[in-house]
C-alpha cells in the first residue's frame, strides 16, 4: 500500500483511452492489484513490465470501447426527439407558428433583396486585372468657400502627365459630354440610306482602351483607335449595323457629314451593367484638333484623363508631384492670359487620384457628368433591411417567451427525468433553427417572386445567384445564424424554469419579461413609424420638385431632337410648324433647362477688366429669339432678342449672374468673355440643374444653329398633334426617323433617384409596418387567451363591452404612443440630413408626424381590436369552464 | 438458446467461478487457475471470458469491494448462474460419454 508508487502511467492512459466504460474500473483495480502483489515479489521495473504486459493483453476486442458507441447514438436520438416535438408544437399552435415564420420570411425576403442590391453596387469596377492601379484624375479647388472637384481638364493634361511622370504607365482622355460629336449623333453606314439617331458618343484617346482593359470582339485593343479618324463600336451596335461581320475598315458617317469619313478600328464587348462608363461609340482622339492651337491651350476644360500608374506607386505622393504641372502649365497659362486668378490657383489648386473602383459611389462631390450612386444610400438601405430582419426577430423573441406557460409543464417534466439545462437549450436552440430553416425557404420563395418588381423599382437587373459556389454554404451559415440569434434568448428564458414552479403550474408571465417585451414591441413601432415618415417625406419632396415654379413652362412643351441635320432647312421647318394651330411657339437651341442637353461654362468678366477681376464663371447657352418666350421665361429687366442686326452681340443674363457680376443696372452694360457683349435684358433665375445646387450664373445669347428643337403646343389631343408635326418632319427629312421628348418626362427623370428612394422607402416602411403588427398581432391573442378567466369573471361581474375592450387595448396602445413620441426626434434628424442635400427643399412638418402616428395607431388599433373584440363578446362560459 | 458448446477455457473459468464460492472475482478466479492448472491467463483474457459467459447467461455478477488495494476501484463478483450450473453438468456428461467409449481409458484414479 504505497501511495507513491504506481504503475506507469501512459499504460494506465492507454487503458483509460481503449477500455470500454463499464469494465475499465474492474480491470485496472485487478490490475492494480495485481502490480502491488508483484512489487512484493519483484522490483519496481519488473512489476511496471508485468503491469504493462498486462494492459497491451487487455486491448481485446470484447472489451474495447466502441467507436460508434452509445454516446453517439444518444446524441442522435436525442436529436430526433427535439426535431419531433418542435413539429408537434408548430402544429398544436398553428397561428402564432405561422405568425413567426411568417415574420421571418418577410424579413429575410427583405434582407435578401438589399442584399442583392448592395452588392451589385458595391461590385461596380471591381473586375480589372489591374484595377489598382487605375485611377481617373480629378481637380480639386481648395477654397473653403467655394471647394468643388471636378473631372476637366485641357487638351494638353495627356501629353503633360505622360511626358513628365514616369510613374504614369499610361495616359488615356475621354470627352464624355456632349461636345462635338461626342454625345449622340446620326449614324450612317456607307451605302446605305437610313440614317439612324444613336446616343452613347465619347472621344477616346487609343490608351484609355488598353488603361480600362476594354475586351474586343474584333481588332485589337493594343492599336484600335491608333489612327486618326477611327472609331470603335460596341458589339451591341455591331450587331445592328454589321450582323455577323468583321466590320473593321469599314466607313461610316456622322451627321450626314461625307466630307468626314470615320472608319471602324474595332468592336469592343458592350460595358457590363456594373461599369461607370457606359458608352456604345469610341470616337478615337488621336490627331483630333477641335479648332487651330486647341490641343495645346490651356484655356478650355473638357478632356478627363485616366491613369495607370505602375507598380507600387504610392498615389499620394503622386498626387503632390502632379502640382506641377499645375505650376508649369495652368498657372502659367494664367499668367499668360492675364488672369486675375493667378493667385487663387496657386493656392488652392490640387490633384486627387481617384482610384477607378471608387467613382460610381464614393463621387459625391465631384462635379460629374453623369449621375452616380452614393454609398450612404447603399448603407442606409444596408441599415434599413439589418433593421427589419431584427424586427422579425424579435416578433420570435417575444412570442416564444410569451406562450413560455405553454412548455414549462414540458420543461419541468424534463428536468425531473434528468435533463440538464445544456440538454434544453440545445432543444429550443434546435427548436428555433427548424424555424429559421423553414422561414428562409419560404424567405427565398418571397425574394424570388418579388425580385422582377424590386429591378423595376431599383432600375438594376438583379438575380438569386443560385449557381455560385458559395451559396449553399452561406445559406446554411445564414440559417443557423438567424436561428441562433432569434433562439437564444427564449431558449435560456425557457431552461431556467424550476421544475417544482413549472409542474405546479404556477408560472406565469412574469413582471420582468413583459417590460422586456414591451421595450421590444416599441422598438418595432419606433422603426415603422420612422421608415413611414420617411417615405411621406420623400414623396413630398418629390411633389414639391415637379410642382414648383422653375422659373420657365415645362408643360406641353415637346423637343425634337436631332434637327441639326436640317441644316439650312432649319427656318422653313419651323415656319412650318408654326403653321400648325395648337403650336404655340418654337424655338431652336441645344441647350435646355433638363439634364442631357448641352451646357458651355464659361468666364465673363465686366467689359475690359478681365485682367483686373476675378471672372464668374456663368453658362453661355446660345438659343434663338424664340427662345425666352417659348419656354415661358420671364424678363425681369430690358428685353428679350429680336431680329435686330445688332442683336448678335447681345446677351441676356440671369439675376445670379448679375448679382455675382456686381451689375447694379445691368442693362446697357458691357460683358465680356472671349468677346464682348452687350447686356439687353435680365431674366428671373430659372433651374436648370437638379435642385440639390443652387441657381448658377447663366447666359443667353443669339445664335441660330440648334439640334433641338423647343414646341411650344396647347392641345387636348397631344397624339393626333404627335401625328401631325411627324408628317411635317417626314417632309423634310425622309430618311431620319422623328426623334421627340417631353420636356415635363427628361424634367422628372433628373429626379429618378429621388423617386426610387421614396419608392423604397415605402416598401419597406409597409413591411415593417406588416411585421411589427404581426407581432402585436400574436402578442395580443397571447394576452387575451392568458386573461380569458379573467374577462370572463369581470363579465359575469357585469363588465360591459367597452371596458373590457378598453382593458385589453389599452396597454398595446400606450406602447404605439411611446413609439411615436421616440420617433419624433429621430425621424426629424434623419430626414433633415437627406434633406440637407437640396438647396430647394419643402419643411418637415409636424403634420407629417401626426399622419403617421395616426397611421400606425390606427392600424395597431384594428390589430389588437380582432382578439379583444372576440373576447369581449365571447360567452363569459367558455372561459370559466375548466377542462 | 441451447448452445451449450463451452470452449474449453470458459469451461475451466466456470469451474473456477464455482470452487471459489462467494468470492470469485477478477484476481482471485485468476489465482485459483493459477494453482489448479499451473498456467494463468492474463485479466484481459480472463474478463473477456468472464464478460462472454455472462452475454450467455451461464454467470451473474454483483460489484462491490473496493479496496485501498486496488486504488479504490471496486470488484466485479460472478456466480454461477442456474443456467452455468447446467451448462457444467451438460459438458461433464459430454466428456463422460466419450471416454466410455474410448478402450483402455480409465478415468479411475486409484
């Protein structure tokens, strides 16, 4: 008996680790035994040998653990059994399972769908072998006044950044507006008749091909546009005009103009959706000069180079390398033309490096040609579906505490036969993961069904990527997830119980976890409310873009586009459609107070100072005499145009631009930008960006060149008239189809964005509303069934209907009013950052809130009246009846 | 079932189990092979047997008996059961049987 001497220990291990359980205690005190018997006989290194053999002479078959033993298969049973009963008891209580599930899958369906589309926007650019190392080059002005970054640059900025940085592989410019031929134009195949109206024109210089990694069907990349007057086109156009050929060397014609040949160098795959460049045309930059000197003046802005830089580069450092070539050229070209902005350039003139894969969301303060995402709507939209898929949550959360007395008789049982808490956490755990599992199958059902309509709202062509590796995986994580988040509160709620309360049945809902669950069902209500005020706000917004007064008429007014071809035609066509009685007036002009149609930013200065003063810079829109009254602009000061000879050098100005110019009489007064002008009248400022700026400076002169033409109509019968100006066009240009507009359309177009977001915000201000009401919806049923002896007691006692009813309601309504109260302040702060944005904006009200206050009340209201209504008028019998 | 094929080692372990009366376990049944038949076999062999014969029926068992000894670790007692007690006699009579018909065997010890 000497406790310090033992077998050795790793046999006794391997004896631990191989004997099966029942016998393994048996044997080693045999064994034990055994050895102290040997230690009298022998020494202590002859004992530990005998021992040893002795443990190897006991790894026998029979006697050995199994490896599938019946651990396992308890674990396994155990499984089923909990997989059993949550079916039974989704079936027993088929209302409030439904209710959860359905919940779930509204959230979830939800949460897909943003999913969905936050992805597509954040996957924008991303698919380039060398995406960072491209990057566009961006202005910025650092003036704290006036701070703005923009994408122009001249002519030269190619020619500037290659030459100088040996850190920039490649160089390559885009012209994407509306600038000479880039934009749209009529295209015509050589030897054919039709001439089509086709959009999607930018100039490109023969790197920007190879910088952006634009694949091609045909021709190379490498040398595509590398000859003058060549042109690549998309496949999708390719298509159209040259099915199923090579159409490389092939000639077409811009604008009906032969004396221009353009030949094809290549045909490029179309831009994917996800890409921030969407053109169909690449009209090649190589030996292109727009007027004599132009590519070496550093004057005029219109060029916006890309870059790629080489292998690690830092682009910061490049960024400060870069001033100077605003040093070297734009200062000096300055100082050259005796600018007086000499000084502020060289202050606050930057360079950013805009990497290519942040352009289409994180843009917001460039001043860019085409509309792009912002990334705080893809995270608030992130936001908003996180929110309502804890809404479900927590209509699962609450629910399940509060039908808790259903199980605790279960629960108590349980713990009596032996189960541990762990065994029952895990049960509920498994119980709420069934849930999960069933919600994101019907949860997908919903999505898929919903998505068609959610790509019209979103104006995106999304899909369930069923296909990608990573989708079952990701499902299966998600469900677990979902069912663990949901589960676990009510599984440790619902394990807790003391068998002797639960067998007694004297649990009951607590105090305690009814606050838990109030603050919850408020938390539900605050969000609707907030999501509805929301959607009511945007709307309004909305409302007070299309109704406000622009300062011009964009009712009944139709544009004809493309009419540059009539060339000399020009003045008959019009006089024609004067000619028509609903036609009111016409005016011919490029330019017009929509997005889309031309814009010319220029600087003017007061006649003669243009050394001496800053200039402001304000647009020069040349439109005919026509013009001001066509639109329904409003002379505030002198006159419109006539066709006085004199009038060719006279210009009208906004009320911003004579402001900025420090005009106090305007009229009669001498402007200046390249060329002087006389100033013959004032119109009332009108919006012709989107209202997120203010008015600018504008300009108006006489000219009478236009691609647009501006018809002023009156009629009731807009199709039969549509009808007549069509014939009238055919009349002229029989091989160009009629191309027109609606002013009031491309008016609200601007506005897309703003639409989809009140469009959004409704959607999912309802299904919030529809979740949080499901819950109550449970919730109440719940209360009323605990309450029922109760109710039926005060009946017997002779309670009417109303108190009764007021009793039951009572409660879950003061909730909705706490959720407004909260609400208020969030809602305001919210919505007045949206509204921050635009310059033009209507108040948010205190109506606003009341409307949706009464909303949700009044829809809460319905909710909880179905359970209490049938209790109240319920026979107080069945309630006191015991089974 | 009526397998009464005891192999020729179960049978010993079975005999052994009855000699020793009340106190046949592990060690003991070992000690007690030991001296009748001057070979023991090792406790792994001897509990599968032992756990085979009671998988019959033909032994019950009781535990109990820890002892300072054997680290405190009890003791598995087995018995003969009604079942073993027949299964002895069947395979005595099967010998006995036999060796009558075998000329020139005497059993007899003198």
């Amino acid at each position: 008996m000497n406790n310090d001497i033992k077998p050795p220990r790793w046999a006794d291990n391997l004896l631990s680790l191989f004997c099966k359980e029942e016998i393994y205690e048996i044997i080693q005190g045999d064994l034990y035994e055994t050895y102290f018997r040997n230690l009298k006989k022998h020494n202590k290194s002859k004992a530990d040998r005998l021992y040893v053999t002795e443990v190897l002479q006991s790894l026998r078959p029979r006697l050995v653990k199994k490896i599938e033993g019946t651990q396992k298969l308890n674990n396994y049973g155990m499984f089923k059994n909990y997989l059993k009963i949550a079916w039974r008891n989704l079936s027993k209580y088929k209302m409030y399972s439904s209710i959860k599930i359905g919940g779930f899958s509204i959230g979830i369906a939800a949460f897909l769908l943003i999913l969905l589309f936050v992805q597509d926007e954040l996957s924008y650019d991303k698919r380039y072998e060398h995406g960072e190392r491209i990057y566009r080059v961006i202005s910025v002005n650092n003036d704290p006044v006036d701070f703005g970054m923009g994408t122009s640059f001249p002519a030269q900025i190619g020619q500037a950044l290659g030459d100088n940085f040996p850190e920039l592989e490649k160089v390559g410019r885009l012209i994407p507006y509306d600038w000479f031929n880039a934009g749209s134009n009529q295209f015509r195949v050589e030897d054919n008749l039709q001439s089509n109206y086709e959009e999607g024109f930018a100039y490109a210089d023969q790197d920007l091909l190879e910088i952006l990694e634009i694949p091609m069907v045909y021709g190379d990349r490498k040398s595509a546009l590398s000859k003058p007057n060549s042109i690549v086109i998309s496949k999708k156009k390719s298509d159209k005009y040259f099915p199923n050929q090579d159409p490389v060397g092939q000639t077409i014609f811009l604008n009906e103009d032969e004396t221009e040949p353009i030949f094809i160098g290549g045909v490029m795959e179309d831009f994917p959706s996800n890409s921030h460049i969407q053109f169909d045309f690449f009209i090649t930059l190589t030996g292109e000069e727009f007027w004599p000197g132009e590519q070496t003046n550093w004057c005029c802005w219109n060029y916006s180079p890309y870059v790629r830089t080489a292998p690690g580069t830092n682009s910061k450092e490049l960024e400060e390398k870069l001033l100077l070539i605003r040093d070297n050229y734009i200062v000096k070209h300055a100082i050259e033309s005796g600018s007086a902005d000499v000084e502020e350039t060289k202050k606050h003139f930057a360079f950013y490096l805009q990497p290519v894969g942040d352009i289409h969301l994180r843009s917001e303060n460039i001043h860019d040609v085409v509309a792009r995402g912002n990334i705080k709507v893809v995270w608030l939209f992130m936001a908003i579906a996180v929110f309502i898929l804890l809404l479900a949550c927590i209509n699962f959360i609450n629910l399940s505490t509060a039908k808790s007395s259903n199980r605790a008789k279960e629960v108590g049982l349980r713990k009596v036969i032996g189960s541990f808490r762990n065994n029952l956490v895990q049960q509920f755990l498994t119980e709420s993961i069934l849930y999960s599992v069933i919600s994101v199958v019907i949860g997908i059902g919903l999505a898929a069904l919903f998505l068609p309509y959610f790509n019209v709202i979103s104006d995106k062509a999304l899909v369930l990527p069923w296909t990608e590796w990573f989708v079952i995986p990701l499902l299966i994580g998600f469900i677990v997830f979902i069912g663990l988040i949901a589960g676990i509160y009510p599984a440790f709620y619902l394990s807790a119980f003391k068998p002797i309360d639960a067998l007694r049945g004297s649990i009951s809902r607590g105090s305690k976890s009814s606050k838990l669950r109030s603050v919850m069902v408020v938390f539900q209500f605050t969000t609707s409310i907030v999501l509805i005020v929301g959607a009511l706000i945007v709307y309004r917004q909305m409302e007070y873009i299309l109704n406000k007064d622009l300062g011009y008429d964009k009712e009944q007014v139709i544009m004809l586009q493309g009419t540059n071809t009539l060339d000399g035609k020009l003045l008959t066509f019009k006089e024609e459609l004067l000619k028509l009685s609903e036609v009111k007036n016409a005016a011919f002009s490029n330019y017009l107070p929509v997005a889309g149609t031309k814009r010319d930013g220029n600087t003017f200065y007061k006649d003669g100072r243009d050394k001496i003063d800053r200039g402001v810079g304000a647009q020069r829109w040349t439109v005919d005499q026509d013009y001001v009254k066509t639109m329904g602009m409003r002379i505030l000061e002198g006159r419109d145009f006539s066709d006085r000879a004199s009038d060719s050098s006279a210009i009208i100005i906004n009320e911003t631009m004579a402001k900025k110019l420090n005009l106090e009489n305007p009229v009669g007064e001498k402007i200046m930008n390249w060329e002087t002008w006389h100033v013959i009248g004032v119109v009332e400022d009108f919006h012709f960006d989107n209202m997120k700026g203010g008015i600018r400076s504008l300009s108006m002169v006489r000219g009478s060149q236009g691609s647009i033409i501006a018809v002023k109509v009156d009629t009731k019968d807009m199709a039969s008239l549509l009808e007549s100006i069509t014939k009238t066009w055919d009349g002229f240009m029989p091989n160009q189809p009629i191309r027109y507009t609606f002013l009031d359309e491309s008016y609200a177009r601007m506005y897309e964005d703003v639409k989809r977001t009140g469009n959004v915000f409704t959607i999912f201000a309802v299904l919030a509303v529809i979740v949080a009401c499901l819950g109550l919806f449970g919730l109440s049923a719940f209360m009323t069934e605990q309450r029922s002896k109760e109710i039926s007691i005060r009946k017997v006692l002779g309670a009417s209907f109303q108190v009764i009813f007021q009793m039951l309601t009572l409660d879950f309504l003061k909730m909705v009013v706490i959720s407004l109260i909260l609400a208020i302040p969030i809602g305001w702060y919210l919505m007045s950052g949206w509204l921050n944005d635009f310059e033009y904006r209507t108040d948010i009200t205190w109506h606003l809130f009341a409307i949706a206050g009464m909303v949700v009340l009044s829809i809460a209201f319905i909710t909880v009246s179905f359970e209490s209504i049938k209790a109240s008028v319920v026979n107080p019998v069945k309630g006191l009846r015991s089974e | 079932m009526k397998d009464t094929n005891l192999g020729a080692f179960e049978e010993l372990v079975l005999l052994a189990v009855g000699s020793l009366d009340e106190n046949a376990y592990g060690v003991a049944i070992k000690d007690a092979l030991e001296s009748q038949s001057g070979r023991a076999p090792s406790i792994g062999a001897l509990h599968s047997a032992l756990y085979r014969l009671e998988d019959k029926g033909y032994l019950k068992s009781t535990e109990g008996g820890a002892t300072t000894e054997r680290g405190g670790r009890r003791k598995k007692f087995y018995a003969l059961s009604g079942t073993g007690k027949e299964a002895l006699v069947r395979a005595h009579e099967l010998r006995m049987a036999f060796s009558h018909k075998i000329p020139g065997l005497n059993f007899n010890m003198d």
